[in-house]
C-alpha cells in the first residue's frame, strides 16, 4: 500500500533508514505531494524548489511575531519545553524592523574581508588536525568537528584556553532545532544555555573593556548613528553565530568525504582539475546538505500553485529536497562536480539567507584541497552511524584510512 504524505514525513524524521538516506522519500514527496497540509495541525510541507524559494522569500511569511510562541516548542513526547539563550531573540527568530536593524548591524562585523582574513589560519589549523590524523582514525571527531569550532571560535574571539570548554555546551543547544526534540533533550540544553550564556557575559565585559580584533569586538562597536547592539542582542547573536558556525560545517565535511569515497571518478576529476574545487564545493552542498528543512510562520493568506496557505500556519520547505528538483537541475540525482549553475537551498533563502555561507565554503575548499596534496587513496572503513536528527542531518563518525 502506498504511504500516505504525512507517513512520509513522520517516517524521515523517525526511522533511522530514513534519515540515513532520506533522498527517495524527498522524490517522491515532489512527486505525489509536492505542497500538502500534515495532520498534524496547520503546517504545511513544500518540496518543489520554486515553491521553497519563493515561500523563504515571501514577507508574508516569517517568525511568530510572539515571544513565547517563537521561543516554547512542544516536545514530540507532548510535553511542554523551553529554550532561551538570554533576553533577547537572535535575528533568526526576527522579522522586519527588528530583524532589519539587527542583521544590518551584525554584517558590520561579519564582514567578506573579515572571513577571507581567516583563509590562512584555516589553512593552518586544517594542516595541523591532519597532521594528528595521521592518515587513519575518526574524520569527525579528529577534523571535521574541531575545525570549524575552532574557525567560529577565532572569528568570534574566544581565548584558546576556553574552547574546549564551550565547544560541547554550544552542541547541546543546537538539538532544539529538530522537530523530534524531547523534554530531556531539552533541559539539557537549557543547562547549556546557562552556562555558555554567563561565559559570554563575562567575555563580553571583558572585549567592552578591552576591544580586540573579533567579533565580538566589532559586534559591541557595531552601530549605524546612535543605533547599537544591546548587550542582550550581541549576546544572542553570538549564540547563533557561534552554533551555526561548527554543527553544519561539521557535517558539511563529512559529507563530502563521503560522497567523493563513493564517487571516485568525481574525486579524481578534481584531482586532475582543482579549478573544479569550488563547483565540486557547490555540488556537494547540493547533493548533500547538512541542513535538509527550514521553516516559517505565515501572516496572511498565501495562494501558491493553486493551493490557499491560510494565515497562522507554519511551513516546512524540505531544502534537500529542493536541491534536487528535475525542474532546476538536469539529472538531480548524479553527483557531478562539473555541473555548471549549481542551484541550491542548503543556506535558505530570504532575508534569512545563512550569513556564515562564505566561511563555510571556506572550510570545506581548504580541506579538500589539503586533503588532495596529502593522499592518493581515500577510504571509509566502517559503516558510520547517523545522529537521529534530519533539520541538520550527520553522522556521528566516520573511520576513514586515507594514504
């Protein structure tokens, strides 16, 4: 018997099988039901690129403008839950003015000459978690994760001596993201928030005091006229910079160690050509993006594809899915890094479009094309396991022997 739409969802964000290859689900989702209304309540899920840009995109559509309901979610166990991360939302949960206003000021300082600025410490940080590899071991935990912690750290000027401290309490909040987050996950990371949040109050004194060339330096000096960052919103900025900025690059990394293990002919294709860096970059964001769903709240009716999205509900736009839709994308379903006009929905799209876009392209260029000056031969000696999570979609681990 056919699944039904709403099967399909719960079964993507449920069944391990899934998410560890949630790709014939997203098809098929674009091709029975590419904009359906779940039942469970008034939400809505898009497929279709066009849609999901043109939804991402709409002013009609943002976050509640309500506090508590942006901020409360309900656990999928029923239960009521709550995450904060200081008195102020951060700008992903803010719509025009405020959000206008915030994100202009947090641009100031996430500026492209202060990401290129950090090429050649990626480099070197890259060339030195490598070196500790060694050739064999976990990829995750020896490179992919502590390297964009450690980028994201540096931007945002977190003293050396802290990181490893901080690094774990950010990964407990990003979990509230996921639709299938519990109680448990959740008072783990309130904990976390806590914790992290005082740290950063204590570091934010200490760069007002004393300014450095960071961030968050920039992010407290920040202004446009008389208009400034209050402390509450660097504070909340700085959480969703510095949790954006490792989780998904993490993954990212992961990814397309994967994908060029099982796509040989597409690795040596770059090996022959590292012009291809970039593109082989693009297409793996395409192909596999760490982040596969974003969503929105909708302020008033909305009539798409012939379908009336009625004001108050919320929309799912299934981003991977998006990626590899046959209407933008000839032959979606071949990874091929010499696909010309990659487009792609991994870093949303909007007003909301990922600010950390071009630090993480960064990250994954320097390590492939240190990971192809080193090795010849790249190879995944176990099975890895995948985090039971599909709004930022990774695997816990990944052995890799590379030589």
């Amino acid at each position: 018997m056919t699944a039904s739409p709403d099967e399909l969802l719960l079964k993507v964000m449920m069944d391990p099988a899934a998410i560890a290859d949630p790709h014939s689900i997203y098809k098929e989702l674009r091709e029975t039901a590419p904009i359906f209304k779940t039942a469970m309540g008034d939400t809505w899920v898009i497929s279709g690129f066009e849609n999901s840009r043109a939804l991402l995109r709409d002013p009609r559509c943002g976050s509640p403008m309500d506090d508590e309901a942006s901020m409360s979610r309900v656990a999928v166990d029923g239960s009521e839950r709550r995450s904060r991360t200081g008195d102020a939302r951060p700008m992903l949960f803010m719509n025009p003015p405020d959000h206008t206003r915030v994100r202009g000021l947090v641009s100031r300082a996430f500026t492209p000459r202060r990401v290129e600025q950090l090429r050649g410490e990626v480099v070197a940080m890259t060339d030195g978690l490598l070196d500790q590899l060694d050739g064999e071991g976990d990829f995750v935990e020896a490179v992919a994760f502590p390297l964009p912690a450690n980028v994201i750290s540096a931007l945002v000027g977190v003293p050396e001596e802290d990181r490893d401290w901080l690094r774990p309490l950010i990964a407990d909040l990003v979990p509230t993201l996921e639709p299938t987050a519990t109680a448990e996950v959740m008072e783990k990371a309130d904990a976390a928030g806590e914790q992290s949040g005082e740290y950063l109050q204590k570091l934010i004194a200490t760069r007002r005091a004393d300014p450095k060339d960071d961030m968050l330096s920039a992010l407290i000096q920040a202004s446009d006229g008389e208009d400034r960052l209050s402390e509450a919103e660097v504070q909340a900025n700085i959480f969703l910079i510095y949790a954006a900025g490792f989780e998904t690059t993490t993954h990212l990394l992961a990814n397309m160690v994967r994908q060029f293990v099982a796509h040989p002919d597409q690795l040596q294709k770059v090996r022959d050509d590292r012009s291809l860096i970039p593109n082989a970059v693009e297409e793996i964001l395409r192909f596999d993006p760490p982040v596969q769903l974003d969503g929105r709240f909708v302020f008033e009716d909305i009539e798409i594809d012939g379908v009336t999205i009625e004001k108050g509900s919320s929309i799912i736009t299934l981003l991977a899915g998006a990626n590899r839709d046959p209407a933008i994308c000839d032959n979606p379903e071949s990874f091929d890094v010499t696909r010309d006009d990659v487009q792609l929905m991994s870093f949303g799209s909007g007003i909301h479009y990922c600010l950390g876009a071009a630090l993480a392209r960064l990250e994954a260029q320097v390590v492939l094309e240190r990971l192809l000056d080193r090795y010849e031969h790249w190879e995944i000696t176990a099975e890895p396991v995948w985090q039971a999570r599909i709004t930022i979609r990774g695997v816990e681990g990944l052995d890799v022997k590379f030589r």
